[in-house]
C-alpha cells in the first residue's frame, strides 16, 4: 500500500480542506471511516460494497442508528481498488469499499447502440495517481 497524498500522518476519511462541505445523516448500518455512502433510504446512508450512486465520504465510524458525518464536497483521503490516474473521475464502489476510476464510456452518436449514462455515478476526482489496490490518495468528492 501507497500513501500517495504526502500526508502520511492523516488517515483514511480525513480532511484538510478548511471549506468541506459536511452534511450528517442517520447510518443505516454500521460506517468504518473513509467509506464511500449511498443514500439507502430517505436521509440515511450505508456503505458502499458494490457500484453505488454515492453522496459522499465517512468522516467518522458510526454504528447503526447513529449520526454519520459525511463529507460531500471537498478534499478527503481515501483507499483505492485498482490503478487510477489523477484528473480521472472516481466511484464507490468495490467489495471491500475502495474507490474505482470511472471509465469514459463511447456513445455512438449516429447508429442503433444502446447505451445507458449513469449520471450520478461519478463521486469526485481524483488528485493523485495510484497504481494498484489499497493505494492511498486524495480525492475532491463533488457531489
């Protein structure tokens, strides 16, 4: 595992960034801090263990039934699950919560393709490279 970020000190689901937007909701069930979460019902959030449409980043871990911080727009340190190259958008998630690079996916502009956008997959991006799974990096969620 890489620390990619240069701040070794800070931990997974940490922020250094002094204008994050933070929104709190109820966790469903339990949060680890620096997981990716989905709104799983009206105003609560889980994990994400698969390709979700995720609002943000756990800043703190919860049980079920309890306040989650989670940070929605901003800088946040988060593990990956594969190779990502910086200016690439990000998502969550894999199996064991780690963020993905999102692909660009070909549209075929005059033929007979079908194709489906998913609009509100992209998390953020991502400020630094990684090059294999449990890589740490920087993010910007903008969500």
């Amino acid at each position: 595992m890489a620390d990619n970020t240069g701040k070794p000190w800070m931990s997974i689901g940490e922020t250094d960034d002094p204008k994050a937007l933070i929104e709190t909701f109820e966790a469903a069930t339990a949060i680890t801090k620096g997981d990716p979460v989905y709104l799983s019902a009206d105003d609560k959030v889980s994990p994400a263990t698969s390709a979700q449409d995720c609002i943000g980043i756990a800043l703190k871990s919860v049980s079920q039934g309890d306040p989650c911080p989670v940070l929605i727009r901003g800088r946040v340190k988060v593990k990956v699950g594969g190779a990502v190259t910086r200016g690439k958008a990000v998502y969550g998630a894999d199996s064991s919560k780690r963020l993905l690079q999102l692909t660009d996916q070909a549209v075929n502009e005059g033929g007979t393709a079908t194709y489906t956008i998913y609009y509100n997959r992209k998390l953020g991006t991502a400020l630094e490279s990684a090059s294999a799974a449990d890589d740490l990096i920087f993010i910007y969620v903008e969500k």
